[in-house]
C-alpha cells in the first residue's frame, strides 16, 4: 500500500460516519503525493464540502475561490502512517500552512476528525497546521500570528463571520483556551469592535447561564481559572467603559453586567 492509498483511505473516513480511529497504511513512495490522482483530490473536495457544512459556511469557504492543494491529503497519509512515526513526521513537515480558504478549511476537517488519535509531536504538528482549530484551541505563541491571520480573513466573509462568533462565544474548557481567546478578544477589539461585541452578544444569548455558572466556579476557584476568566471578559469591560454607546445599540445585548464587573474586581 503507497502513501496515496493511505491518504485516500483516511480522506474517505473523515467524511463518513464511522467512529473509532483512522485507517491505518503503508507510506511508500510518498513523493507521488505531489501529484495525487483525481480520486483523491476528488476526496479532498468532499471533505472541503463536508466541513464547510458542518461550519455553516456557503460560497466558496472564507469568500476565497481559490481550490485546494495537496496539503490535506499529505496530513490524511501521515495520520494513515502514524505507526511509523519518523517518516509521519517528515511528512508532516513538508506540509505547507493552508493559504486558500479551501486548505484551511480542509486542514481543519482533518484535525477535528483526526487529532484524537494522534499523540506527542505528530499531534502537535498536524495542529500547527490548522489554523482555524488552533484558534479555536490554543495555538503555541509561534503560531498566535498564523492564527489571528485566519481570524481576519474569516471576519470578512459573512457565513465565516458567523460561524467563528459561535465558536469563540461557547465557554471555554480550560483557563488556557479561556486566556487565549480573552487575548484574541483584547486585539480584535481595537480592529473589528463589532466582531468582539458580536462574539459577546452570541455568548449571553446561547450560552448565557453556563457563562454564569463559570463566573461561579471561577470565583470558587481563586486561582488560575479565576484569572483566566477574568481575561476572558477584559474586552468587553475596555469597551463598555469607552464605548457605552455601541452596547446601547444593542439592545438584545444583556447579561453581560456580571461578568464585567467580575473582571474589575478580579483583573
């Protein structure tokens, strides 16, 4: 089995249904992964479709109408050939940051489908190259401009806007996700007010109650998570407190009282 089966056979499973690990292959002759046949980049196109749908976008992903290369199949045969950890490696390290909106969204389908079976370097090395999951994550300090340069491209494309609102308006699992997207947050507002104001906004209409309960835990907590969730609100507090007329504008926008004055009192 080449690399390219490989890769075909793990491009097929993270479009499908099925659960457990990735397929697992051989990685010879790797250097045909240049030049894939049109079944895998056909494979590649679907799963372009299905992460786009699963995202909420339309139109071509981030508004971008370029297609998408060959970086997806190449981290779909290093996931296939995770036993052979050296040569899964140097596969991954030939694979280049996604540019078109098509590789990004085609890299983050792999991660999402894929990262759970990966551990150590091949993990963090097929994360790396996913910038929209790293934003949604937390991406090493390496990556954060990477990160934010997706974060801009999204924001300027409607359904992408939306969709990357809903994402980093959820509560954040850990104090490291929330520090990171507090950080986000802090820089956005200074670039797109209206992103962050959205983002918040989306956070107390969806997740309102659970954002509370976390104010709750974190006061409980009085340590990491409590400075982690602190950060988390520092934007919108800068905002309201510079700003007060653009939250008037919304009048939708409630709730948000609680979490900042949290952050004055805890920052």
């Amino acid at each position: 089995m080449s690399a390219t089966d490989t890769s075909l056979r793990v491009l097929e499973w993270t479009t499908s249904d099925r659960g457990g690990q990735p397929p697992r292959g051989d990685l010879a002759a790797p250097a045909e992964l240049a030049r894939p046949g049109r079944d895998v980049l056909a494979a590649v196109g679907r799963l372009v479709a299905v992460t786009s749908a699963k995202l909420r976008l339309s139109g071509p992903p981030l508004g971008d109408p370029r297609p998408a290369g060959v970086g997806a199949a190449v981290l779909c045969a290093a996931v296939g050939g995770r036993q052979r950890r050296s040569v899964a490696a140097r596969l991954l390290e030939a694979v280049p940051m996604p540019r078109s909106g098509a590789d990004i969204v085609a890299h983050y389908g792999v991660s999402t489908r894929c990262l759970a079976a990966l551990d150590g370097g091949l993990r963090e090395a097929v994360l790396a190259r996913s910038p929209l999951h790293a934003l949604f994550e937390v991406p090493s300090p390496a990556e954060e401009h990477e990160v934010e340069a997706v974060l801009e491209q999204a924001i300027d494309d409607p359904p992408a806007r939306r969709a990357a609102v809903l994402r980093l308006a959820d509560v954040p699992t850990r104090p490291g996700q929330a520090r990171w997207r507090g950080e986000v947050f802090e820089r956005f507002r200074f670039r797109d007010r209206g992103f962050v104001l959205d983002v918040y906004e989306a956070a107390m209409t969806y997740f309102g109650d659970a954002h509370r309960a976390r104010l709750r835990e974190a006061e409980a907590d009085g340590g990491e998570l409590l400075v982690a969730t602190a950060r988390w609100w520092q934007a919108l507090a800068s905002i309201e407190r510079a700003h007060r007329r653009d939250l008037r504008a919304r009048p939708a926008f409630t709730g948000y009282l609680d979490g900042i004055r949290f952050h004055w009192r805890y920052r």
